[in-house]
C-alpha cells in the first residue's frame, strides 16, 4: 500500500464539498490505491455542520481515508498538503457590491495562499473553486512566496465540461466525440468557450454547427449556465462543481494522454494575455505538470472575445491590487 498523502479541502462544510469529499475519499481523484488524509478548514460558525459531514464520511468506512481532520486554523489544515482544493468564500450577501465582494474573498485568499506557502508541501499543487475563482487564485499565488505561480490554478472545467455538452447535444454525438475544446478566460459571464479547434468524431466542429449558433446560443448558454442552474434548483451547481474538481486534480497528476482541457493558470504572456493574470487557457496535462498549448490560430470573433474576458480579469486584479505584494 502507498503511503498516504494529504488533501486539504476548505469550505468542507458546504455543498459542493458535501458531494467532492466522498468522492475524493473513495479514490476517484488520486485513485483506488493512494489513502488520503482529510484536512478539513471550516470558519468557527460551520465547524459543527463539519462535524455532520464527517460522520457521514466516517459512516462510509472508506478503505483509502488514513485520518480525518477538522479545523478552523488554515495552518493546520495545509500542514504538508500536496493538494488544496480551496472551494470556501464569501458568497454575496445583500447590498454587497462586486468590489465588495471581491475584496472579502481577498482577504481570505491572501491568508489562505500565506498558509498554504507557509505550511504545505513544496510540491503542492493548489486548485481554486471560490469565487471569483480566478482573481481569488492570483491573490492567493501572490501571498505564497515560498511557491511558483504554476502551483496555483484556478477551476474552469466545469465550463468546458458544461462547453462539451452543448456541443455534443447540438450535434447529435457523444460527449467522448467531443475534443478540442477550449474555456479562454475568467470563470464568469465573459468566459469565452471557443469550438475553433475542437472536433466532433473527427469533423471540424465548425462544419456542422452555424456562426449564428456558436454567436447567438452556445456562448451566451455556457456563459449563463450557472445562473440557469440556480433558477431551476434554487441552490448552485454543485455535485458538477465537484465533478469538474476531480477531474481538474486527476488530468493534472495523470495527464491527458495528449488531450487538451482548460484550466485557469498564471498568465505568462501567451497569446497576448497580460502576464500575470490567473486566465483560462488550453493545456495539455503530462507527467504532473501543464503546459499551454501553443500556437493556434485565433481568429477575429475569438480574439475579440479573449479580449474582453482579460478586460475584465484585469479590472478585478485592479481592485484587489492593495493585497497584491
Ligand atoms: P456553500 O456556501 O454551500 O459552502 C461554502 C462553505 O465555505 C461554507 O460552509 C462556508 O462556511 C465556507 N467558508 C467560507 N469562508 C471560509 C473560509 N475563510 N475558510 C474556510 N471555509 C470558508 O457554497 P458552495 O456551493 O459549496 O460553493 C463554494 C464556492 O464555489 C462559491 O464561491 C461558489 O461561487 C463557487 N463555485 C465555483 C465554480 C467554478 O466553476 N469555479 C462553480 C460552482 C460554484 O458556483
């Protein structure tokens, strides 16, 4: 058996960890053979609906979970994590402004990312799902000085994942039809899912669907899908958040076979994003590392749209600067 390696998980005590923890406890993202150590942070307040969700993870009996820990404390909970998933923020409340928003999450995310430098592994690898999760990633990448900012990444899988289906429902195939595909930017409503490169059982995806389609439909569905889902069931995405976590942990530690997906990364300048931004771009996962893919051809509507989603990235890193060191 494989020595067991730690996984800290923040806002454990919420609805997305409340589907993510079982899942990762029963070896779906490092696998059937590697136990795993839970290192649970909660704030104070949701330390008792913690406790909730692990006696349920205990009720499971799991055979990969060595050790369960609950804390409110982020310097236990990423003491030599070599991953961090970090889905707890601050949500919005009422007659709170964006910038308010952002900048109570900054303040989360600049202790955690302290934390995590402070404490974890030196190999850690750390995924954001908070939002807003990209900026929350810069900030916490920036407060981590012991780290490199490729050891920070921010979640857009559930956008291509959502991305995928669309484009395979339209089409009539599969989702495994799907590939190529690619999330440019922020996760939020300026994503911008690009179908350019992607086919569908090897044809062009652009030959089988109209502009109008792409423009008028597909874009605006992926961008809005998250606030559809929270119109019909009254509560966020989450059992597909976790999905998307899962999967953006597994293809980073096993690869993807060549495959491209999309995560959130630095920015180090690459098709003429500003260096320094966390955006979403193409990767290919290999030997537990990504790299961007390089070199595709941008056309006009797509390099229009990577614009204004690096606008607005731009903006939110503007107003979190003060935490930026
Ligand atoms: P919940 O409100 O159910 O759970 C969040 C949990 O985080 C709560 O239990 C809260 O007590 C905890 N928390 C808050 N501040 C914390 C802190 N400083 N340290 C530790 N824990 C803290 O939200 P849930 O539905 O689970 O969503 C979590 C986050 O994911 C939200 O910010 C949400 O917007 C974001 N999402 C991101 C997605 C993505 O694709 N990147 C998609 C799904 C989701 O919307």
């Amino acid at each position: 058996m494989k020595a067991p390696v730690r996984v800290a998980v923040t806002g454990a005590a919420g609805q997305i960890s409340y589907s993510l923890l079982f899942r990762i406890a029963a070896g779906e993202m490092l696998g059937e053979d590697q136990p795993i150590i839970l290192q649970l942070l909660e704030i104070s307040p949701a330390l008792e609906a913690l406790n909730g969700t692990v006696m349920e993870l205990e009720d499971c009996a799991f055979p990969l979970v060595s050790k369960i820990i609950q804390t409110d404390d982020p310097n236990i909970a990423f003491k030599d994590a070599e991953f961090c998933i970090l889905v707890g923020a601050r949500p919005r409340g009422p007659g709170m402004e964006r910038s308010d928003l952002l900048e109570a999450n900054a303040q989360i995310f600049s202790i955690q990312g302290k934390a995590i430098s402070d404490n974890a592994d030196s190999n850690v690898k750390v995924l954001v799902v908070g939002n807003p999760a990209n900026t929350n990633a810069l900030i916490a990448c920036r407060n981590a000085p012991n780290l490199k900012p490729s050891q920070f990444t921010a979640m857009t899988r559930l956008d291509h994942n959502r991305a995928i289906a669309q484009l395979a429902q339209k089409c009539g195939y599969h989702n495994s039809d799907v590939s190529g595909l690619i999330i440019w930017g922020n996760h939020s409503a300026t994503q911008y899912p690009d179908i350019h490169h992607c086919t569908v059982a090897g044809q062009p995806a652009t030959d089988l669907v109209e502009v109008s389609w792409i423009v008028e439909n597909f874009i605006p569905t992926v961008q809005q899908r998250g606030a559809a889902i929270i119109k019909a069931r009254g509560l966020s995405s989450a059992a597909s958040a976790a999905n998307a976590a899962i999967e953006h942990m597994r293809d980073w530690v096993n690869g993807t076979n060549g495959g491209m997906v999309s995560m959130g990364i630095y920015s180090d300048g690459c098709y003429g994003v500003e260096e320094g931004l966390v955006f979403s771009f193409p990767v290919i996962c290999e030997g537990g590392s990504y790299s961007v893919v390089q070199g595709l051809p941008i056309n006009d509507l797509s390099q229009k749209l990577i614009k204004k989603t690096e606008v607005e990235l731009k903006e939110e890193k503007e107003g979190v600067s003060a935490l930026l060191p």
